[in-house]
C-alpha cells in the first residue's frame, strides 16, 4: 500500500470512527489512552495546550477540536488531548454536533498569543456548544486527574509541533501504606502514630531544602484485594489524606495535586495463599508516593 493509500485509509477510518460517535454507537475502550499526568512544562521555544472535557458535558457527539482551522482531536466525555505550538498567535475552537458544515474550521472562538515556556489549560465549555473554555491551572490538574487520552483519532493541524520538556529533576518519596494508615483505611482518624512522623519528617526536609514551593504530586496505589472501583476510590482518599497532612503542616495546597491508580501498577504479584497471605504477600503494592518536582 503505498503512501496514498495509506493516508486515504487513515481518513476514512477516522470519518467511520467518528460517525460512530455521533449515532451514540458504544465507544471502543481502546480510543481512551493513558491516564492524565503531566509531562512537564515545554522549553521556551514551545508552548503546550491541554485541552479537555469532562463527563460533565453532555451529549454523545464528540467535540471536534481545531487548532487553526485544522483537526486536531475529537473529545468524548472523560478525554484530553495535549499538543504544542510554537509561541505566537494561535486560535482554538471546539464544537460539538459540528457536521457536516464544520462551522469550527472556520469560527475559531479562543485566539490569544501563546507565550513560550507556558502551558494552557482549556476545557470544553459545557454551555456554548463545547466551546473552549480557559481554565486556571490548579483547577484544571484537580479535573484532569480521572481522565484519559484521547488517542483515536490523529491530528492534522499542521501548527502542532512535538513537544520538547524542560528537564526537571523529580524525586519520588515512596511510603508504605501499611505504615502510614491502618488496614484497608484512609480517612484522616486512620493515620498511624509512625505515619504522621514519617510525612512531619518529609515536611522538615523539604523546608531545610526550601522545596515547600516545588510541586508536589501525592500518588495512592493499593493492592489488587477487592474490586477496581473500590480500589480506585480507597487511593484517592488515602492520597487526598496525605494531601492534608502536608497542608496541615504549611505547604500551600495550590502546589499539590493528588490522585489515585489503584491496583492498576502493583510491585509484586500474589496469586496464591490463604487470603492473610495474600494480604502479607501484597505488603509492597499498598504505598503513597509524593513526588516532588523542582521549580521550572
């Protein structure tokens, strides 16, 4: 097949995948990609958008994002897409049930001047048709932080450059579930005597290092006991937990995040034993890190 070919197969599966969408056909779990992190801030050279929507919007039709006049992704309810321009003036539109006049190729309703180095944060706005919405960083990391990829559909905006991140030294802090909360725990009441030692312990080193305005990102994991969703949820409570616990102790709350991926990553794999050494066994998957990335 030569290079044509190729590309008119691409364009009629995407049209066909689209379609789909908008006659509200089920949505195939693979055009969902990775879970929401964040890969850094680009080099002064680039700046990134990260344009999402949430399953607050309603409405089965995908939202057709265009950076210029020119395709860029098709957002379903729980999607993000993430690309980046060179700095300069740029326009964006997003627009739900937008064919077959595709109004957002034209009506960019976003234009501003992207600034080299920055990233923009803009979501689907829920009341005018799915158009973009500019969003303050600390609120777009909180609405983010349960949504995925949108990977179905492949840009052709041709303003979209690969992204280049400033490298950034991370440093993971991994603390052991079993230390900081009682068994199958989470809430604040439930944090043991040597886990509050442990985080007052980590909040004194990052004050000597005068890394308490670094940001900050809390991880909970959980082992594979139980179901997903329960799994999932007991995560975040114990990273929201852990959250609090920093705040309480002077960080500002504006430079941490904190999320869940519940049994999703585990360490180590324990599929046999009674259900105590089960629970012995999996020790390692149960853990909280806070990650802490320098100032960019």
């Amino acid at each position: 097949m030569n290079t044509k070919q190729q590309a008119m197969t691409l364009m009629l599966l995407v049209t066909a995948a689209l379609s789909a969408f908008s006659s509200r056909a089920a949505v195939d779990s693979r055009a969902f990609g990775e879970k929401w992190h964040s890969q850094g801030s680009p080099g002064s050279e680039q700046a990134q958008v990260i344009y999402y929507r949430t399953t607050a919007v309603s409405g089965a039709d995908a939202a057709m994002v265009y950076l210029d006049g020119e395709f860029q992704a098709a957002l379903l309810p729980g999607m993000y897409t993430r690309f980046c321009v060179t700095p300069g003036e740029h326009s964006l539109g997003a627009y739900q049930n937008d064919a077959p006049d595709y109004q957002g190729k034209s009506d960019q309703a976003f234009r501003a001047a992207f600034k080299g180095g920055k990233t923009y944060y803009v979501r689907v706005d829920s009341q005018h048709n799915g158009r973009p919405q500019a969003v303050r960083s600390a609120e777009a990391n909180e609405e983010l932080k349960t949504l995925r990829l949108q990977k179905h559909a492949l840009s052709r905006a041709s303003s979209v450059v690969a992204c280049a991140y400033n490298a950034s030294p991370v440093v993971d802090y991994t603390f052991s579930s079993d230390v900081l909360f009682n068994f199958a725990r989470a809430g604040e009441a439930d944090v043991k005597p040597a886990g509050r030692q442990a985080i007052t312990a980590l909040v004194g080193k990052l004050k000597r290092a005068q890394q308490t305005q670094n940001r900050i990102e809390i991880i909970g994991y959980t082992d594979p006991i139980g179901s997903d969703s329960s799994n999932q949820q007991l995560g975040q409570q114990r990273a929201d937990t852990v959250r609090q616990q920093l705040i309480n102790q002077g960080i500002s709350a504006a430079n941490i995040t904190a999320r869940s991926m519940g049994s999703s990553q585990p360490l180590v794999l324990c599929k046999r034993g009674s259900q105590q050494e089960k629970i012995a066994c999996n020790a390692p998957n149960r853990r909280v890190i806070i990650r802490v990335e320098a100032p960019r």
